[in-house]
C-alpha cells in the first residue's frame, strides 16, 4: 500500500484549491522546514563534538498539529503555550531557524537568549508562552491566559498542548474542571503519539479512548486526524469558533505519531519494524504532497525547490548559530525574579 492509497481512504475535505496555491504550498514548506530542522537537531545532537546539550525531543512526524494551529492562529489576539516538544510549534509560529537553532546551541542569539534550551523555546512577539520541562505543569497557565482574554474581552484563544502522558497528572484535571466553569476561550489538545515515554495508552490510561477523558468537564471532547493538515484544521474549526464567541473550552485528541524517540536517548525498542514502515504511510507531509498533486497544486519540480530551500535556510541557520556568541557571564543574573520581603514601597 502507498501514501496515494491512503489518501484515497480519506473523507474528502476539497476538490479544488481554496486560493492559487501560494498558502497551500507554505503550509507544505514549513511542514518540510519543521521535519529538516529537527532531523538536523538530531545529527548535530549526536555526532563527536556535541554542540548542543541537556534534553532534546524531537517533533518529525508530528508536523501537521503544529502547522495546522499556526493556520489558524489569531497573533494579535491568541496565545500558544506548550510541554516540550516545542521545536515545531515555535517554528510555524513565525520563530527563525537561526533562533531556534542558537538557543538548542546555547549562544545568546536564542530565543531564549541560550538559557533555555530545547524544552524552553519562547516567542512573546509571536504570542508563543513556551515550552515547559514538567509534564502538565504548564496546563493550569493556560488557563490563565485564557482567563486573561476572557477579562479583557479580546476574542481571543489558548491553544494548549500536551503528550497522552500529561492527562493523568493532576493539573490536566483540575484546569479543565476550572476552564469549564469560566468558560475559558481554550483548546486542550493532547498531541498524542501513542506513547508517554516508551508507555503505551493502554498501559498507562484505565480508558483507552482518550477523548473520554474529557467526558466529565462539561466541554466538547473528540478525536481528529493529526497527521492529515486538512482534516485536522477543518476539525478544530467549531471548537475555536466557540471558544471566540464564549462558548467556552474543548478538548480535542490529535492522533499523530513520531517518527524519533522520546528524546535523544531513547532505542525505541518498544516499537516494531513493521509498525514504523506502517506510520511511514501516513507521515503528514508525504499525505498533504499527495493531496496538493490530486488537485494540480504541485509538480515534482516544485516539491524539489521546496526540498532544497528549506535544506539551505537549516544550514544556513546551523552556520549562523554555530557563529553566534556564548552568553556573558553577567547575564546569568538577567531575567530573572528576584523579590524581597517585605516588598519595598
């Protein structure tokens, strides 16, 4: 069976293009730039002379989650916070490869001024909160933020995202019974790929059916296709239109998988040959090519140049990062909280 016969299984979405082809064609390239920049990250992450550091877990596979928000992302108005895998997110949501590939350095030209790291990428210009090292942690600041836009009256949306593996920390549970009761205008999305670690759903979750999970907060709660853009962006449509207009939150399950370990450090060995060669057939990028030729969007042509551009902007963003200076020894103390008491007046 090939990517084609996937494709042809699928509810049909659109025959015809929604525009001459140009939005379309930058959601593949950033699809595209998203996988070369993390399989990037990876060769860099493990060949002699290691230049990047500390924990790394990679986004391949997992593309058209991230992509399809940035689709529909409001930057004026709406926010993103996330666990940490946050490469890809980051990146759709407007941040340079440089940044991102000099923060994973640890250079002062990060995003996060080379304090972060993998699990910390930061955008506030793109109203990107960051990615977040403890699991769950992040969930309940969500929620505050969407509390923020319901205050203030903006129109706006908290996209929050998750692993499979955060929905049975406490916080996932609190802050949704919480959001409902506020009516929080915020989308709860697992991205889940299957596994927390090297665990699988039915090994860590009592009720397989994740999107149950949501059942008991009084908010829309389902699954959709996170491997397919298409699919995915037309089933988050109703739950961002309700949350814009104070219909309150919903959870949504994206169904994906990833293509890496958990993190640098992981075999995989809880996964099968035959089951990896059959996620291959549905990798989101492979799946949205083929859909952008059945409608006369794409040539082979083009699917190179786009190949080759986004392998330059990666390189050229490695060449730059690697270039870019090491944070000064004074500014470990910037950016950093530090309070007495009592406070002074």
């Amino acid at each position: 069976m090939a990517v084609a016969d996937e494709v042809a299984k699928r509810p049909s979405i659109r025959k015809t293009p929604r525009s001459d082809g140009s939005v379309e064609l930058g959601y593949l390239r950033m699809m595209m730039l998203i996988r070369r920049f993390e399989e990037r990250t990876y060769r860099e992450y493990t060949k002699p002379g290691q230049k990047i550091g500390g924990f790394c877990h990679l986004y391949s596979g997992q593309e058209a989650i991230a992509v399809g928000i940035a689709a529909r992302f409001d930057k004026k108005r709406d926010y993103l916070i996330n666990g940490y895998r946050c490469h890809g997110h980051s990146l759709a949501l407007g941040m340079s490869p440089r940044a991102a590939m000099a923060e994973l350095f640890g250079k002062a030209t990060g995003c996060s001024k080379g304090k972060g790291g993998s699990m910390h990428f930061f955008s506030a210009e793109n109203r990107n909160m960051g990615g977040h090292g403890i699991v769950g942690g992040h969930i309940p600041l969500a929620l505050g933020l969407a509390f923020s836009q319901t205050y203030r009256e903006t129109g706006g949306v908290t996209y929050c995202l998750f692993g499979d593996g955060a929905i049975n920390q406490g916080t996932f549970s609190e802050t949704l019974n919480l959001a409902s009761l506020y009516k929080a205008p915020c989308l709860f999305i697992v991205e889940n790929n299957g596994v927390a670690m090297g665990t699988q759903v039915e090994r860590s979750s009592a009720e397989k059916d994740l999107a149950l999970r949501g059942s008991g907060f009084n908010m829309p709660h389902f699954h959709v296709d996170g491997n397919d853009l298409d699919q995915f962006m037309e089933g988050i449509a109703d739950a961002i239109k309700r949350a814009r207009t104070g219909g309150g939150p919903s959870f949504i399950v994206a169904n994906t998988y990833r293509f890496r370990g958990h993190s640098m450090s992981d075999a995989m060995k809880y996964r099968t040959r035959e089951e990896m060669e059959q996620a291959k057939l549905r990798d989101p990028i492979s799946l949205y090519e083929v859909s952008l030729r059945d409608i006369g969007l794409l040539t082979d042509q083009q699917a190179e140049a786009l190949e080759e551009e986004v392998s330059a902007e990666v390189e050229q963003a490695i060449q730059q990062a690697d270039a870019d200076p090491q944070p000064t020894m004074e500014s470990r103390f910037e950016d950093a909280l530090a309070e007495t008491y009592p406070l002074e007046k």
